[in-house]
C-alpha cells in the first residue's frame, strides 16, 4: 500500500498565546477530496494555513510525499505541490484576470494545467483575460482564484471558503466544475460552511471543533445527527 499523500501528526499551532489547533492527526491519500467542517474559530483555515506554510506551527509534523514540510516557507510549499485557493479570493487589483493567472504559474511545475485548460474550464475568464480582476462578479472572480491555484499544478489544492458571498446558482456551477478539477490527479481540501454540500461533494470528512477533530471518516457512515452533534459539541 502506498504512504499517504498528506501526513499530519501531533500538528499544534497559535496566534499568539492563543492555540487554535491542539494535536491533529490524520492522513489523505492521492485522489481524495476531504471535506473540512466545523463553527467559525473552529481552526479550519488555521490547518490550511499550517499545511501552506502561513502559520507558524507550535509543534508536530505535515509529511507531504514523505517529506517533513512543516517550517518550510510558504513560496517553497508551492514549489513542493501545494496551491491554497483562499478565503476571500486575495486577488491582485492592479492586475488582469490573465496576469493573475499567470502569476500562479510562475512555479514552472509542469501538469495538465495552463491558460489553455483553465480557459477550457471557465469559458467566461478568457472572454474577460484582459479586464481588471476587481471588474469580475464575485464569482467570476472565485473562478480567477481557483485558476490561479491550478496554474501552478499542484497535488494538492487547499479550498477555503469556496461557495462564501457567492448567489446560489454559482454555487451550483463550481461545484458541478470540480470533478473535472479533482479529475486531473489533483487531491483536494474543502473548507465550507454548507455542510451538506460539502459531504456530498467529498469522500472523507473531519470536524474540527475548538482546534480538537470531533469526528471523521466516510461522510456516508455517519449519521447526520451524529455529525450535527460533533459540529455543535452537544
């Protein structure tokens, strides 16, 4: 059997003297989609930070392909494979949709994804290449963030936030996108609050509640009850 993908041991990281993660453990294979739930303050975007190297881990190890990454700096996690497509978006103002995007290839790692293929999967963004990313609707804009991670061919791609400020009917568009994103070799990390949509687009799930994992395991062997219950702590 193949080592996991992603390795996390004993992960504890801060703000401060604030703790915000108290002891992960868990492992992701290559292929996965792992759905990350949990309350605001949960710790969810803490782990996606500490695994993309912008928060300072206290203690524990993050083994991406064997490799302890943990301490590495957040430009050389890139390099190793990993893409964080964050919370927000954090576009570039001052620069097109096509000059967003191609900053997220600067990394030179070769894979399935160019500005050919991310034009292949957002039509509406090679239509817009040259208009100012602050021009785009929120979704629109959400699909430049996604694009720019997938620009840099990651193996792993971390999603914070995905469906946040976005209508409804957007919502349904990029989720029904990323298969097809998921299909390329990449494993994937879903943070997001619609819990029911995140289950059902994931093959594994974990809890997070006060920085502690509640539960984990299969979305389908767990009872909505049982995961309503770990999310709220009662």
């Amino acid at each position: 059997m193949s080592e996991p993908l992603l390795t996390i041991e004993h992960l504890e990281a801060a703000y401060g003297d604030a703790r915000a993660l108290h002891g992960l453990d868990f492992s992701l294979n290559a292929g996965e989609t792992l759905a990350l739930i949990g309350a605001n303050g949960a710790g969810k975007s803490t782990l996606l930070k500490s695994i993309c190297g912008l928060v300072s881990n206290k203690s524990g190890r993050i083994l991406f392909k064997g490799k302890d990454i943990a301490g590495l700096p957040a430009n050389e996690i890139v390099k190793q494979g990993i893409a964080l497509v964050p919370e927000g978006r954090r576009l570039f103002p001052s620069l097109s949709v096509e000059e967003n995007l191609i900053l997220g290839g600067k990394v030179k790692r070769s894979g399935h994804w160019s500005l050919d293929t991310i034009y292949s999967l957002f039509p509406i963004l090679k239509e817009k290449r040259h208009a100012p990313s602050t021009s785009l609707s929120g979704g629109q804009q959400q699909m430049v963030a996604i694009g720019r991670a997938l620009m840099s061919n990651p193996d792993l791609l971390l999603l914070d936030e995905l469906s946040l400020g976005l209508a409804p009917i957007i919502i349904k568009d990029i989720y029904e996108l990323l298969p097809k994103i998921t299909g390329n070799g990449v494993t994937a990390i879903l943070v997001e609050q619609d819990v029911t949509r995140a289950l059902h687009s994931a093959s594994h799930f974990i809890c997070l509640q006060e920085g502690h994992i509640s539960l984990s395991g299969d979305p389908k062997l767990h009872t909505r009850d049982a995961i309503t219950r770990a999310y709220f702590g009662t």
